[in-house]
C-alpha cells in the first residue's frame, strides 16, 4: 500500500468514527427523553402506558443496542388506574 492510500483510508476511518459518536449521541438523547416520557406516566398515574413504552424502550436498548436493561418505573396500586 502507498502511503496516500494509508492516509486516505485513515481519513474514512475517522470520518466513519465521527458519524458512530453523532449517532450514539443521537441514541442516548432519544432514549433520555423517553426516560423522560416514563417517567411523566409513571407519575401521573398512567402506568399501564409507562409499563409498555418501558418494554419498547428494554427492545431498543438490547435487542439494537446491545446494552443493559433499565429498571421500569415502580408505581403504586393507584397508578393502575388510568384516568382517560
């Protein structure tokens, strides 16, 4: 390999790590905002609605993202109860 080859493929290198950060910080600001969502339900008692966008948000980040799961938002016996 030339040395212009080298440092043309350490250059697409680079560029293909900026674009992973851009995404990854694209990642974890959309799951933070819906941590956020989970969050809001659990405490206004719609914690059915909490409940399944927890189990959306435990697909993305193992089944996509590979990473750990998430404790789901503990509520009591009153947030059942979902106002309409």
């Amino acid at each position: 390999m030339t040395e212009d080859r080298i440092r043309e493929l350490e250059a697409d290198v680079l560029h293909l790590m900026e674009q992973v950060d851009r995404y990854r910080t694209a990642t974890d600001d959309a799951l933070q905002q819906i941590n956020w969502c989970i969050g809001y339900l659990a405490a206004t008692k719609k914690g059915r609605i909490a409940s399944s966008l927890s189990v959306n948000r435990e697909h993305i980040r193992s089944n996509l993202l590979g990473r750990a799961p998430q404790s789901v938002p503990t509520t009591g016996p009153e947030a059942e109860e979902e106002s309409a």
